[in-house]
C-alpha cells in the first residue's frame, strides 16, 4: 500500500432493507457497513474469528462518530476503507471512510475508538494487544506514516455559529 491510497477492507452493495422512507440508505444502515468493515479490520490484525476463540480477546467500540456527507441508493457499489490514526497499548482511533466504487465520491465516515479487550478474565477487561495485533498495528501505522489525517477527525458535534 503507498502511502497516498486508501486501505480498502470492505465493499459492500447498498440492500433493499437499507432504504428507508426518504428513498435512499437509512442512518443506521450506514453504521452497519462501518460495523462490517471494523469486522474485517479485526480479521486484517490477527483478531479473527478464531483466534478470538482460541485467546478470548476481541475489541469493544468505546465511541463512534458518523459524519454523512452524500446520500446513497439501493444497488450502489459501497468501498470502506481503514486509516489508523493512532494507537496506543490497548486502543486505537481509525477513520473509516466510505466512497461509491463507480465514482470514489465519498458517502460518509466513521470515526471510531476501540479498545481491546480480554473476556478471559472475569470481569471482562481492558488489556494489551496481544503481540501478532501490536506489531499489525505498527506496520499499519508505518505504511500509512505520510497520510494527513482528515480534517473532519477529532471534530466532534457543534453548530456552526455566524460571529
């Protein structure tokens, strides 16, 4: 991957039961295609399905943000695509940015905070990546070194006043 294109994890074509009463994708719609391609993003850093049962080790969403910027409609071509803005021992921030295929005009986005977490332990915790997950992580961080991170990132939810 070169630092100037996206990571694409995840396509998807835009369901019959996504359109909601305005013709085009429902909100929550949208939260489940970024939800799919946070489980392929688990697959891509060695937290998949069987190594989760194997170790007792997954993520757990602390907080998403959605930022929706073009409808989309039934039978659309969806790409999701992953950068890793930061991690630390036990978290990570990525933005998940979704493009029409036929186009790349970009739909919406989905900020998002995880935390990984050990349910071998009771309770359930927060821990460390485990070791193949960190060094992922790294090499994801390294390859994608040179990106901006996007504007809107970091941005939270305001109304835009006139002064």
């Amino acid at each position: 991957m070169r630092v100037d294109e996206p990571w694409t994890i995840f396509q998807a074509k835009v369901e019959a039961e996504w359109i909601d009463y305005n013709g085009h994708m429902n909100d929550a719609a949208y939260a489940t295609v970024f939800s799919r391609a946070v489980d392929v993003l688990m697959d891509r850093i060695h937290l998949d399905a069987a190594e989760r049962r194997a170790t007792k080790r997954t993520l757990f969403t602390l907080q998403t943000m959605l930022h929706y910027f073009r409808e989309a409609s039934l039978g659309q071509a969806l790409s999701v695509s992953c950068h890793l803005l930061e991690h630390d021992e036990k978290r990570m921030r990525v933005w998940l940015e979704m493009r029409r295929r036929d186009d790349g005009e970009r739909l919406a986005a989905s900020e998002q905070l995880l935390l990984s977490i050990d349910q071998g332990q009771t309770p359930t915790r927060a821990a460390p990546w485990p070791a193949e997950t960190r060094a992922a992580l790294e090499a994801l961080q390294k390859a994608q070194a040179g990106r901006a991170h996007p504007t809107e990132a970091g941005a939270g939810i305001a109304l835009k006043r006139k002064s």
